[in-house]
C-alpha cells in the first residue's frame, strides 16, 4: 500500500481557507486517495475521495497533481467545528476487502 | 439511515473478566471492521469480515474474538484483558466490493481495563 506524509500540525483562521496537503509519491495507478477527519473522541468521518480529476462536495474540495503523487484537501471557510485531526489515505486494492490503512495525520485547529 | 451505533460507550472491566462490544448497521453493508484507536494514535485495523466472514485478521490477539451473527451485527468479545489493551474500540462499515467507497464509523467505545 503507498504511504502518504501529511504535515503533523496545522492552524487555520476561522473563516478562512485551510489547505492541507498529502504526499503519496508511491501511489498505484488504481489506487484511490480518500480524506478522513476525527474530532475529538469521536469516531472517524468521511471528507472526500478521488482518482484523478478534482473532485468538490458539500464539504471540501479535493486537487490531485497531474502525477498523482500529492494532493491537497480544501476546507474552503473553516469553522471552528472544523478542529479535527484529517487523515489522508491511500485505499489498498479491491482484493484487499478495501481496508482502511490510518496514517499519523494533521491535527489542524481552527482559531477565532 | 447512514449510521453505525455502537454500544456500549464506555466499559470498564478486570481483567478476569469476559465483556462484548458490539456494533449495528443497517445500511446493508456487506463488510465491516474493528479498529483499536490508542490515546494520540491513529486507528489500527483489527478485523475485517466480508459477507458474513472473517476476511483479514491484523495479528490480533486470541482474548480479541469477533463474531458476525448476519450481516447487520458485529461483535467483539473480550476475554482476560491487559491493562494496555484500554482504548478506544471503533467499529465501521462499507459496501463490497467496490473500489470506490466509502467507510463509516460508529462513535467508538471506550474501554478501561483495570
């Protein structure tokens, strides 16, 4: 399975654009990168996944370099809800039941 | 329904005793997994069942002992517990066998043992 960086800690003002990115420089061509945040004793919650292209939903945006090997999830008007850790992982193949392998990810605090 | 409930919340127990965490959905995923989380770490996977079956097992421990009963339940039963076993136990789920999907989680349950 690739392995993804992340930075260990972020702060981001609240109502503003938080940035996080996520190196997975050995990522497969068919491998998925999926975004996941925790608050705080809470179980894990899915943010976004994708391939290739950018993908945007309700909750972030997510932007996939051409070579696939970073990528970057946007929180685009962070709140202070939004103080979580975020993982970013890269899905193993089918055969592998899709588990879900968690890396350190990025404590990011959202300040008023 | 996107959810996944576990019970209890939290659980205290010796480590003569035998205890069950357990875990329901009911979005008809097909897969569902135990995660062990440690204080400050992220979640490690324990268990994997697929279509009722046991599918990947982590190297856990045999006192760590899931059981499927159909396809909406999961349990963990608990036996002679360490002390360094406390945590928090997350159960989650997924359709199979796709790709591309997502997984969700229950709130976890936070186990002490003393």
């Amino acid at each position: 399975d690739a392995k993804t960086t992340q930075p260990t800690s972020m702060d981001c003002a609240e109502g503003r654009a938080a940035n996080l990115p996520c190196n997975h420089s050995t990522i497969s061509g068919n491998e998925y990168v999926y975004w996941y945040r925790q608050i705080h004793s809470q179980g894990p919650q899915y943010i976004i996944h994708g391939l290739k292209n950018n993908e945007t939903n309700e909750m972030a945006s997510l932007i996939i370099t051409e070579d696939r090997k970073s990528s970057t999830l946007i929180l685009p008007h962070a709140t202070l809800r939004d103080t979580a850790v975020y993982y970013c992982i890269v899905r193993a193949p089918p055969d592998s039941w899709g588990k879900l392998q968690f890396g350190a990810g990025t404590q990011v605090v959202v300040t008023p | 329904d996107t959810e996944v409930t576990q019970t209890p919340k939290h659980l205290v127990m010796g480590m003569t005793n035998k205890k069950s965490l357990k875990c329901e959905q009911h979005m008809g995923h097909r897969a569902m997994y135990w995660y062990k989380q440690k204080a400050k770490k992220p979640p490690e996977l324990m268990f994997v069942y697929s279509y009722e079956k046991l599918s990947i097992n982590e190297s856990v421990p045999s006192r760590f002992s899931p059981e499927c009963p159909n396809s909406s339940l999961l349990n963990l039963h608990l036996h002679a517990l360490q002390p360094e076993d406390s945590a928090l136990y997350l159960c989650a789920s997924s359709q199979v066998p796709k790709l591309n999907t997502e997984a969700f989680f229950g709130q976890g349950t936070r186990l002490t043992v003393v």
